[in-house]
C-alpha cells in the first residue's frame, strides 16, 4: 500500500516536472521543472531499493547538470522567453506531437501485446542465461548494502567500462574549454598567460 | 495492489515520449538538452525497475554508465551552446543547419 | 580443301582493312591491284572449295563450318558458320569471278580519279558481303551481310557525291532497300517464334512443321525483302537512279551481284516457299512478270546508254522472280549465272563507250562507233546477241527454260505468265538493238572536229581484257544447264542437296519444248528486224512514247505521294515522336525531379528534421513489429 502511495505521488511528480519541462516559455522554469523530475526519480530509485543510485541521480544530474544549466542561462542570458507559438517551420510542430504520440503507442503496443514475460524463468534458467549473455550473475544480495553490491559489479566484470569513462570524462571536458576558447586569447580566459617565448 | 515492473515502464514510456515531443518541438537549444537528459531518465528508470526484477544488478551498473555519459554529454552540449551564442544573441537550435549528406 | 571456305570472306575483308589504313599511302594503282588480288585470291579459294565440295558425294554436300559462337542468349543460339552448299559456292563462284574481273577494269577506268583507293575500299568491303550474305548458315548473318551490300552500294552510288543528285541517288537506294529490310526482319523474328532456330537446316528440316498461315506470312515479308533488293514492283524506283554511280559499280552491284541477293534468298528458303500457300507463290511470280514488263517498256525509251541496261537489269530480274514464284530454282539460278555475265558485260561496255566519249552518255550523240572502238563493240553484239535470246548465246538456253518452266506451271495462270514473259522477251530484244544500233552504227552524230571535238578511242587493255573474258563467258555458259535431256543438266543435278526436292517438275513433252523454243527465237528475230527498220534504215517513225521513258510515271507519283499527303503524315508522325514518346520520357524526368523536391526537406540540414526522420524512421520499424505480435 504504502509502496503504491510513493510509486503514485513521484510519478505524478515526474510527470508534471516533464511537462514542465517542454512547455515552459521561460527556460529557468524548464531547468527547475527538471530539477523536480529529477527529485521524483530519486524516490523511485529507493523504492526499487537502488539506494546508491538514488543518491548519484541527485548529486550529479541535480546538483551538477542543471546547475551547469542553469549557469549557462544565467551567463549567456538565453533566458528570453521563446515564444513557443511562432514556429518558422509550422509542420514541424505538428509532426513532433504526433512522433512523440506514435511513439508512446508504439511502446504500449510492444509492452502489452507481447508475450508472457521471461521473469518467471528461473533466474539460473538456461534461456535466461542466453538472454542475459551472462555466465554467472551478481544477483543482489540482501545482505550486503547497495553499494556493496554495485561496487562488486563494477569493479570486477566492467572495470575496463569504467576507466574508459574517466577518460570520456577528461575528453569531454578538454575538449569543451578547446573547443570554446578565443582563438586570440591566449589566456584560456583565466587570467594565466601561457608560456609562449619560443 | 501491487507495483509492477509494468507500472515503471509505462512511466518510463511515458516520460520518453514526453522527452522526445519536446525534442522535437521546442528551438531553444537549452531546453533541446533538457529534453534529451529527460529521455536518458526515463531510460534509467526502466533499467533499474528490470534490475530490481530481475534481481541483477547489471542494471543498476548500466544506468550508472548512462550518469556519466550524460554529464559528458552536457559539457559537450553546453560548449556548443556558448559557441552558437556568439553569432547572434537569438539563440535557435534551427542555427545548426548545416550537417547533410 | 573444306576447311579453306572461311578465306572466300576473308580474304576480301583482308583486303578492305588493309586499304582502309594504307589505302592513300598506297594510292593508284597498286590499290588497285591489291584489291584485285584479294578478289581474285577469293575467287582461287572458291574454286578450291568447290572441287573439295564435288569431291563429297551427293548426300554429304551440305557442310556447315563454324567460325565463332556469335550470340547465345537464353533459347536464341547463333553461331558465326559458314554453309558450304551446291547453292553458295555456284553463288561465290561468279560473285568473285565477275568481282574479280570488275575489279581489274575498275582500275583502268577510275584511273585519274582523286578518291582512287576509297573505291577500292568499298569493292573489297562490297565483295566481303555479298559472300557473307551467300555462305551464311543462318539467317542473321545473311541479315548482316545484307545490310553490308546495302551500304556499301550507298557509298559506291554516292561515290561522286560532290554533285547532289548523286548524293540523292544513294539516298534513294538505301531507303528504299529498308522498307525491304522492314520485311526481312519481320520475317526473321516470325522464323524464330515458329521454329525456335534461324538456322537454314533447322528452317529445311522443320518447315513443314510450320502452319500455313504463318509459311505463307513468312514468305511474303521475305518478298518484301527481296522487292526491295532486287528492284522489282513498287521499290524499283532506286535502281534507275543509281546509275549515277560509277560504270564498275553498276556493273557489279546492280547488275551481277547485289540485286540477284534476293532472289536468293527465296532459293535459300525454298523450304518456306513449298510450304506456303500457291497465291503467295504466285504472287512472287506475279510481281516478277509486271515489273519485267513495264521495265522493259521503260527501256525502250530510254536515251542514256546506262538506263537502258538499268531497266532492263530491273526486267530480267523479273524474270527471275517469274521463274522462282513457280518453283523453276534451277532454271532460276542459270539464269542469273548468264545474266550475270552478260550484263556485266553490257555495262562494262558501256563503261568503256562512255570513257571513250569523254563522258558522254546520251546515245543520241553516238553512233559509228564499230570501227573506232573494235573490241568494245564485238564484245558489246557478244553481249546483245546473248540478252536478246539468239542461240546459241546462253542468254537464249536460260531464258527459254524459264519460259518452258512457266508455260508447265499450274494454278496460277502460268499461261498468262509464259505470254508475259514472251511479251518482254521481244522488249528485250527490241531494245537491245536499238541500242546496239543508235551506239554503234550509223551517222557520227558528235563532233569530230572543232573547239568540243571527242575523239573516240578504244579503252586500254585493263578495260578490254575484262570484257573479252566475259565474251566468252556468256557465249559457252549454256552449256551448264542444257535441255537436250537429263544428262545436260549439270546444273540441275549440281544444285539438287539445296533445292531439298522443291523443285518444280514439268511435264511438257520433247515437241513442245521444241515449238516453245522456235516461237520463241522467232519473236527475237522479229523484234530485232522491227528495231533494224526503225533505226538502221529508218523506214519507219520511232516509237518512244514518253509516258513508257518515265517508267510509267511511277517515280514521279511516289515524289508526289510522298511529298505531298505522304508529308503530312511524316509530320504527324514526328509530332507523336515529339510529344508522346517524348513525353513518356520527359514525364520521366520530371517526375523525378518533383520526387528529388519534395524529398529535400529530408536534407534540409536542420538538427531537428533529422531527429524528426530518424524517430519516424523506428516508429516505422517498431510498428511493423507490434503489427506483427497483432497478427
């Protein structure tokens, strides 16, 4: 019951947050309506006892995307209302609600008229392995907290995925402050001379 | 009453089709992101409703996986905003015309 | 000795590229020997071929060598293969003996022109095809040798092409010879559809197998075909007017060789003609017996020395038809091997007139000219002796077994045929002496003094040699095919593994034959006195009316025909072209263009058009797959 309650009330808050989110002129009320989104899919997160990832989701989406957002309105000053009325190419308007529609009915069609699902395999079924490509599983252990848990995973079978992501990271980051910097500052714009004396 | 994995991918559904209208729909290059992070939640929720279900926590690491790229992503994104915003101060993503072929 | 059969073609094809690159260099007249050696080496082969061929006995004398695999497209099969029959190698054997001869005269007469090697060029290439058309084994290499003679007499009637009218003429033949084409590949592709092959021993072992309707269809677009070629009614209008080619020319192609390719042909498919129905044979016969006779009329009244022999060419090629329309092959082929000869040597002499003239053709300015041009005349009463059917010149031994051949036939008038064919026999000869009167004896009526003084000379021995050989030749040739009984048909009997038994059988006895043969060198006879009276002693007024010198007035109304309706319906036509094909094509065109504008959108650049494709894009995908679950 009480589960109901929760899973209820966040995705209510999701929703709305969403729809927020496309339909606010003003893009402060956009990165705002997404902060809520994001809130909503938190509690989900605990509820789907993923402490650990519930956690992450509001540090780093909340706390580090929308901020970095929200910086970039504030500093370009991008936060002039958009009409969202006038629209140079009007068919585009029309074609992306019905996209987005004909794409929730494509998902519905696919959840509710596909077949009986495979959860209720055994988990060490022989299809179940097939299907998850997977030897041997990490299954959850209760006893042990999430993060335990999660940290056994990542660190053992996809260690290599994560580095990889340390580097996508420091590429990433490189490559926006290269890609934004004045060709004829050579500053890097933080006040630091480079040294160029050759 | 109780929840299913069902409930989590309607929700999941429906929050990606949200995502994706307003991809689609709105010219501000910022709220085009937003859009996009919206989708990869939704994506998110779906992949940890499965772990739960299936009792495999290769959801969870997927969706952890899925945190980082987006915030890549973002900067990437962010940078390319402050690009376009030096043209003109009249933002529109419709100013990125000229990938073809 | 068989295997040789490939260089009869060959070696004038040699010839031809070898001129073609070095002719100029060459340049007169070692081009012309060249040439004449590649036609006379040919002629050597055939000879070879020939004993090789007599060697065989009589079943074994149908030999095909194949040279290459030419087309092999699902059930259509054509091979590059020679046939070497009875029926080709007597074909090769005057086409590269008289070739030869012509080539020899050609080089003393084109001596001075300025395109002297470029004649010899389209001689070799000429003689190239005409063997090809005649040793081909199946019908599309005859098609294409058919074609190759067709050009080659455009550019050899167009030789002198600076002035227009010559131009014109070559103009003329070729068109007119493509209506017959028209027919020839109708008739192929009904071939084809019958029997599935183009082979000439599929066509004679499966012939019968063909219904009569088709036979009969078949046939007649062959006649088309073969009207076209050979000049008879209503596409004889080119031949006349290709006597502006040079004399050699005229020699050759219109009167030994090119024009006696459709009659050919109809020998070739004799299968066909025995299974079609008689009207249509009839009708061959028919065709060939008004045109002999209108020609003929024509060639009374004409006063160029070439038109005469040209419309009496179109005349004897009439009989020709006559004779194959009722089955008479063998007598057929002898007469084209006489006439050959003969009338090669008719033109050559006049070739020989003319040059000696300086240029002048019009007979009415001729006349005593025996004694200044000796063996040019002697050689020319040979030839005229033999035309007009005096014995014992061959002329006469050929005619009269056509003339027998249609006095026997049955059902279709063959009465009428016979009177017809006595009728033009008396033209004939009427003519020719005419001719040989106004050319050769008589007043001078040239100048032989003063400022356009012609001083007539008899030609050079390059000319003569030739003309003296053919002399001879149309005096024995009789002897190939004599009517004394069965054992004097050499002829006969030679050409029976090509005639597949269709061979018409008469059933006249030994007196009528006879009686047939004394009328008929009675009528000579008579037609020559008639001629002497009216030009030699002048007793009696001429008779030339001019409705008959303009060949009926048959070309004329084709001009108007097709000048004037016929245009508008050219117009018509052109205009459907325009419009209506065109427009498949343009409409085409445009649709794809008005595809390529509405699908720009597609690349319009725009971040979000893509995105818009690319979800609709997986709708689609994953909407055929929830239709799938549905169903």
């Amino acid at each position: 019951m009480v589960d109901v309650t929760v899973f209820l009330v966040s995705a209510l808050i999701i929703v709305a947050g969403s729809i927020g989110v496309i339909f606010s002129k003003n893009p402060v009320r956009s990165a705002l309506s997404l902060v809520a989104s994001f809130f909503g899919v938190a509690v989900l997160f605990v509820l789907l006892e993923a402490h650990f990832l519930a956690l992450v989701q509001v540090v780093v989406y909340g706390g580090a995307i929308v901020v970095l957002f929200i910086f970039v309105i504030m500093l370009l000053g991008v936060d002039a209302a958009e009409s969202i009325n006038i629209e140079p190419i009007s068919s585009n308007q029309i074609m992306g609600y019905l996209a987005g529609f004909g794409f929730l009915l494509v998902i519905f069609g696919g959840l509710f008229l596909s077949g009986p699902s495979g959860k209720d395999n055994a988990p060490d079924d022989a299809g179940f392995v097939a299907l998850t490509g997977t030897a041997e599983q990490l299954p959850i252990d209760e006893d042990l907290s999430n993060v335990k848990v999660l940290a056994r995973d990542l660190f053992s079978r996809n260690v290599l995925a994560f580095e990889a992501t340390a580097l996508l990271l420091t590429i990433a980051t490189v490559g926006a402050v290269v890609m934004v910097k004045n060709k004829d500052d050579d500053d890097f714009g933080l006040g630091l001379k480079a040294e160029v004396d050759q | 009453m109780e929840v299913t994995e069902t409930w989590y991918l309607v929700l999941s559904a429906i929050v990606f089709s949200i995502g994706l209208t307003g991809f689609l729909t709105r010219r501000n290059p910022l709220i085009v992101f937003m859009c996009v992070e919206l989708m990869l939640n939704a994506v998110n929720i779906s992949f940890v409703a499965f772990s739960d279900v299936l009792n495999d926590v290769s959801g969870q690491t997927a969706v952890f996986f899925v945190l980082v790229v987006a915030a890549a992503e973002v900067v990437v994104g962010l940078s390319l905003v402050v690009l376009l915003f030096r043209k003109s101060s009249d933002v529109s993503i419709d100013d990125l015309n000229e990938m073809s072929g | 000795m068989l295997e040789l059969a490939w260089l009869i073609p060959g070696l004038p094809l040699l010839g031809f590229l070898i001129l073609v690159v070095f002719g100029r260099r060459i340049g007169e007249p070692f081009a012309g020997w060249l040439a004449t050696a590649a036609s006379f080496s040919s002629f050597i082969a055939t000879v070879l071929v020939f004993f090789a061929l007599k060697g065989l006995p009589v079943e074994e004398r149908f030999h095909i060598q194949k040279i290459f695999d030419w087309i092999s497209a699902g059930s259509f099969d054509v091979d590059a293969a020679l046939l070497i029959d009875p029926l080709s190698i007597t074909m090769c054997l005057f086409i590269t003996g008289v070739g030869s001869l012509i080539h020899l005269y050609s080089i003393g007469y084109m001596h001075g022109d300025k395109n002297f090697s470029k004649f010899f060029v389209y001689l070799n290439l000429f003689i190239t095809s005409m063997l090809l058309l005649v040793l081909a084994d199946n019908l599309l290499l005859t098609f294409l040798g058919w074609e190759g003679v067709g050009a080659c007499s455009y550019l050899l009637i167009s030789f002198w092409f600076e002035d227009e009218s010559n131009a014109s003429a070559g103009k003329k033949a070729f068109v007119t010879n493509r209506i017959g084409d028209f027919g020839f590949m109708i008739a192929m592709f009904l071939v084809f559809g019958a029997i599935g092959s183009i082979n000439y021993d599929d066509i004679a072992a499966n012939a019968g197998s063909i219904s009569g309707t088709t036979t009969t269809a078949i046939v007649l677009l062959f006649l088309l075909a073969a009207t076209g070629k050979s000049a008879q009614l209503p596409l004889f209008v080119w031949l006349p007017d290709a006597m502006a080619g040079p004399t050699p020319v005229s020699a050759l192609i219109h009167a030994a060789t090119m024009v006696t390719s459709g009659v050919f042909l109809l020998i070739r498919l004799n299968p066909l003609l025995a299974g079609a129905d008689l009207w249509a044979t009839g009708l061959i016969s028919w065709v060939g017996a008004i045109t002999a006779l209108v020609a003929a009329t024509a060639a009374v009244s004409q006063n160029d020395i070439k038109k005469v022999l040209a419309y009496s060419t179109v005349s004897q090629l009439g009989y020709l038809f006559m004779a194959v329309g009722v089955g008479a092959y063998v007598a057929a082929i002898f007469h084209m091997i006489t006439h050959a000869f003969f009338k090669a040597l008719l033109f050559l002499g006049s070739g020989s007139v003319i040059h000696g003239m300086g240029d002048e053709q019009d007979m009415r300015k001729m006349g005593g000219l025996k004694k200044l041009m000796p063996i040019t005349s002697m050689t020319f009463i040979i030839g005229w002796l033999a035309i007009a059917g005096v014995p014992p010149f061959s002329g006469f031994w050929s005619k009269d077994e056509i003339l027998l051949y249609l006095w026997g036939s049955e059902g279709i008038g063959g009465k009428y045929l016979w009177i017809i064919g006595l009728a033009t026999a008396l033209l004939t000869a009427f003519y020719m002496t005419r001719q040989v009167l106004m050319t050769f004896y008589g007043k001078q009526n040239f100048e032989s003094e003063g400022p356009n003084a012609i001083t007539p000379h008899e030609s050079p021995r390059l000319m003569t040699i030739p003309l003296v050989v053919l002399a001879c030749l149309a005096v024995v040739a009789g002897i190939l095919n004599l009517p004394f009984g069965k054992d004097w048909h050499f002829l006969g009997h030679w050409l029976e593994p090509s005639l597949f038994g269709n061979e018409a059988h008469v059933d006249v006895s030994a007196s009528t034959t006879f009686i047939l043969a004394l009328v008929a060198i009675g009528v000579g006879l008579t037609a020559i006195a008639a001629a002497g009276m009216i030009y030699y002693k002048k007793k009696y007024a001429k008779i030339e009316p001019q409705f008959f010198a303009d060949a009926w007035r048959i070309d004329s109304t084709y001009a108007s025909f097709f000048g004037g309706p016929g245009r508008m319906f050219f117009k018509g036509l052109a205009w459907f072209d325009n419009n209506v094909v065109d427009g498949f094509v343009k409409a085409t065109a445009a649709t794809t263009l008005s595809l390529g504008q509405g699908l720009k959108f597609m690349q319009s650049g725009l971040v979000r058009n893509h995105a818009l494709g690319i979800v609709l894009g997986t709708l689609a995908v994953s909407g055929w797959f929830i239709w799938r679950l549905f169903t």
